[in-house]
C-alpha cells in the first residue's frame, strides 16, 4: 500500500550510520515485499532485531481439512463452537479453523486474555473484529481496534493482541499479501475517488512502541510440513531473541499495519442489484474480500434487492453475517455468527420467500464479511464441529430422497 508514514526518529539519509542519544549504533532492518520489488519500510532498532538464542518447535492447532463432498452449501455456527478447556483463550493460539485452501485459510477464535508475540511468516492477515475491542501491539507500533474492524497485518509484522474484552475475531489468513482491489488504485498507489474509502479511513499506529526486554519468545507460523499441518504446509516454531523485537525508535515507509472500520466504507448503489464486486474492500492472491453494509438499495420500480441466483462458475462464496438482518437468507435458519458457504458447481441464491418479501425495500439494515475464493474451499475442524446439517435443503423444503 503506497502511502508514506514517518514515525519516531530516522535519519535523514537510509542505509547510512544512525546513532542514538548514547552512541550506540541503531540497527536498519528493511522490511519489504516481493524481493525488493515492492512496498517496503525501513525500521531501526535498539538491538540486532536478527539475534536469536533458542528455536523449538511450536505445534499449530489442527489445521487438517475435510473436502467438501458430496458437494452442497453449508450453514456454520460459529457461536456454538465451545472455548477451549484452558479457560484462557487468546487471539493466536486458540484460532480454529473453520475454512480452507492453498491461498487462504478462515478462522475464528472469542479472545479474552493476552496473547503471545506472534509473526505470521506465511502471508498477510486481515482480521475483523465482530465484537469486542482493545488494542494489538506490533513492531511499528499500537493499533487501537474496536468492533467492525479489520486489523491488517502485513506478512512477518511481529504483534500480540491485548483485548480489552471479550473479542470475537475472524481472521483471515493469506498466503500472499493483502491490500485494496487494483481497480481503486492509482499507477503510483492512491485510492481514487470512485473507491469506496480513501487514505482518511486507514488508521496505522500513532506512535512508535519501545519494550525493554532479553530472551523474549515469538511465535512463528511458516511453511513447511509437520505431522500436524495436514494439507496445509504450515508449521510452528518458537524463537527466542536475545532482546525485545518492539526496541524500534523509529520507522519509515509505505508498508505497516493499520485498521479500517466497516462504518467508513461508501457502499456503491444501483437503480437495479449490484453485483459483489461493488462491495470489495480487499484483495489478495485468488480471493476477495468483500463487505456488505447497511445501505439504501434500487430505486427501479419493479427493482428486486436481494440477490438473483447465481453460479460463480470459478468461486467458492463464503459469508459470515455480523449485524442486522441478512434479506437474502431470512427463513434459512441463518443468523448472527453464522457462516454459509455456497461451493462452485452450485447455483445459489436468496431464499425463496426473500424475493417477493425485499420488493418495495428501500434500505437493507445488514452487515455482513463475503470471502471469494478461486480454489475451493475445504472444511476445517471448526466447521465440522458447529455444521446446520438442515440447511441444505432450505430452498427445496423438504430433506434428501432416501
């Protein structure tokens, strides 16, 4: 994301000696996507952020993956899935995965306590916030979230989550990076005026975020396998470093963590239905990330606002409902903290009673977080634990032949 920010001290030259009020040599870590190809920030550190003294294993949670067959759309409640028996979930080590592939991975965790410092060495995460608030520590410094965030956190951005409350978190989880659609974008970066939010709507750290601190553990997510990652390629691992990661006085660049709140999106609006595509908030590589707000809908006077059926022929579609009342779904059984997932290969669409019912409607008080992926998904140990095994059969009535 090509917006410059400057925070704490940095010298006026990059790459050249940097001292602090002692004398001391700063250390210059550049960190940078895409081989030096890409957005990058310049960060300088107390310590040799490089330094490590211990590297153990960490064991991830499950992260094995059930393919969805025999092929049908599910419905997932999320809010059923139970905590876990330590009593003391935090937002890194108790996620459950609830959906899958090689590109993305959806999980879901209701964090009450601190978590540990944690890199996501895999790709970005773009986490939202369902509920709760608080505050995540990292490496640039502190992001403040609030419900209807999404707090993004670009790959290796070393980070704990601190909640002030009980916080249900949906976390998405990329194996590449993840930023606004390219369609809303400048040739040199800048979100242009028929985007949906603008640099104003982006909030990154205030300040820069000093600990002091030796022998500190970071838990690492990486490629590789192990006997627990499944088909996902993913293992764990403990590092220990010989002082503080947070030691930075000061950063500058275009690449760093930040939130967007849903309140701040401009939802785009038609005479008849829009497609999904006008609800995209974030892209990364073979998925979307879209949000829909509440909004006014058609002003056509036979207009019909709720989805037609529709076949995304190259697209699994997940949505997880967060707020209001999701038209589309009403008599499904759908409700807040739900998830449906609607596989490619499958027609999906609104309930039937939904049509004549959203005729006449001039404003949808709904929110809800879509995901499209261009590789189907698969089911995660969450999905298998909260399923509806009745939703399939919603738009029919009636349940499978026997």
């Amino acid at each position: 994301m090509a917006y410059y920010r400057s925070l704490g001290d940095v010298p006026k030259t990059r790459h050249t000696a940097f001292r602090g009020p002692d004398g001391a040599l700063r250390f210059e870590e550049l960190m940078g996507e895409e081989g030096f190809s890409s957005d990058s920030s310049l960060l300088y550190h107390c310590g040799v952020p490089s330094a490590i003294v211990d590297s153990v294993v960490w064991d991830l949670p499950d992260l094995r993956t059930t393919a969805n067959h025999p092929l049908k759309p599910r419905h997932l409640r999320l809010h059923e899935l139970t905590p876990p028996p330590a009593g003391e979930p935090d937002a890194v080590q108790h996620r459950r995965l609830v959906l899958g592939n090689g590109d993305v991975r959806i999980s879901y965790v209701t964090a009450t306590h601190p978590s540990p410092l944690y890199r996501n060495a895999v790709g970005d995460e773009a986490v939202f916030v369902e509920a709760g608030s608080g505050s995540v520590e990292t490496v640039f410094g502190v992001l403040a979230y609030r419900a209807g965030d999404y707090v993004i956190l670009p790959r290796a951005t070393t980070h704990r989550w601190l909640p002030a409350e009980p916080s249900r978190l949906y976390a998405i989880e990329a194996n590449s990076h993840i930023g606004p659609p390219k369609r809303y974008l400048s040739r040199f970066g800048q979100l242009l005026e028929h985007a949906p939010y603008c640099e104003r709507d982006l909030v990154g750290p205030a300040s820069t975020h000093l600990v002091d601190g030796a022998d500190v553990e970071v838990l690492v997510k990486h490629r590789g396998n192990g006997p627990k990652s499944g088909n996902s390629g993913l293992v764990g691992t403990r590092l220990t470093y010989a002082t503080h990661p947070f030691d930075v006085v000061g950063w500058d660049g275009c690449l760093y963590p930040y939130t967007f709140n849903v309140e701040d999106f401009m939802p785009i609006t038609g005479k008849v239905h829009q497609p999904p595509p006008v609800h995209q908030v974030f892209e990364g590589n073979n998925f979307v990330i879209c949000n829909f707000c509440p909004r006014k809908v058609d002003y056509h006077p036979d207009s019909i606002p709720v989805p037609y059926y529709h076949s995304n022929v190259d697209s699994d579609e997940v949505m997880f409902y967060v707020a209001g009342d999701y038209e589309a779904r009403k008599g499904s059984g759908i409700g807040l903290g739900s998830i449906s997932l609607h596989p490619g290969g499958y027609a999906h669409g609104p309930q039937p009673s939904a049509i004549e019912a959203s005729i006449g409607a001039e404003y949808f008080d709904e929110l809800a977080v879509m995901v499209d992926t261009f590789r189907p998904l698969e089911l995660g140990e969450a999905a298998l634990a909260s399923e509806d095994p009745a939703y399939a059969w919603t738009w029919a009535g009636r349940g499978p032949v026997l």
